[in-house]
C-alpha cells in the first residue's frame, strides 16, 4: 500500500511519532512518504497566523496515495490550525480516501483536549469526503516516555495493515 503520511510539528513530537509510525509501516512492506509541512511567513506556537495567512511551502500531492495519515499537535484546547488549514488546502484530494488522523498534546489523559480536538479533525475529513479511521491520541507527548510513543506508532501501523 502507498501511504502518505502529512503532519506538522512545530516541537518534534507530533513528527517523532510520525517517523515511528512511517518505519513501522516501511517494516511490513509499505510505500511510505512523510511530508513535514512548512509555512511561509513564519506558523509557530510565537506567529499563530489566522487561517487565510498560513500559506505552506510544500503541500503534497495525494493522489498516488491509498491511504494518508493525517496529525499534528492540539494548541490552546484545540487543534492546531496549520493542520486544519492544510486538510482544507488538499480539498478534492480527500474524496474517497482512507485516511488516519493523529493528534498528540501534553495533557496525560486524552479526554482533556486530545478526543475533542481528534474528532474535530475527523469531522474536517470526513465532510472533504475522506474514508476516515477511528485515529489516534498520543497523550502526555511531553514527557520522555518511549513505550508511549511505542504504543501509538503501533496502533496506527495496525489500523492501516
């Protein structure tokens, strides 16, 4: 299967478990592209553009892929708007399909902002017309806690085998 793999992480973790995920999927005979999305001016957590003024530099093509996974970090109590705002840029390329959204956020228990902002974000997919999977929330993204990461690397490889 060609999976793409479209996130942004301005912190490294929401790619960190991206990669883990992408080897874990390359392990059992994937054809996996991850595309750590860029912004010009500048989107971080110091320069929260509003929507219509974050512009990415190297949006992707998705349609060689079969399926994509899709995530970030939760900013706020809320998803991150640049994953919002490139789900939205990719209109037409969702339509039929199956597609894995991801959110990580600090907070050790996923009911505080981590299912909010994930189902917000498979509400987006799925009115772009996106097959979309259940998704994952890695909680607790800042402490050093490799079996964590592990463990939702993991599930997303599983949901997609």
């Amino acid at each position: 299967m060609n999976i793409a793999i479209v996130i942004y992480s301005e912190s490294g973790k929401s790619l960190k478990l991206a990669q883990l995920a992408a080897d874990k999927l390359s392990a059992a005979g994937h054809q996996v592209s991850l595309t750590r999305l860029e912004t010009s001016p500048a989107f971080d957590s110091k320069h929260n553009l509003p929507l219509d003024r974050i512009k990415f530099t190297n949006l992707p093509e998705l349609g060689k892929s079969d399926a994509v996974i899709v995530g970030g970090p939760v900013w706020a109590f809320r998803l991150c708007l640049a994953v919002r705002k490139a789900v939205l840029d990719l209109d037409g390329q969702w339509q039929g399909k199956k597609v894995l959204p991801f959110v990580t956020h600090a907070f050790p228990w996923a009911w505080l902002t981590g299912t909010s902002s994930l189902n917000s974000l498979r509400q987006l997919l799925a009115r772009q017309g996106a097959i979309v999977l259940p998704g994952t929330v890695l909680s607790g993204s800042g402490k050093k806690d490799e079996a964590r990461y592990q463990a939702a690397a993991e599930a997303i490889s599983r949901a997609l085998a």
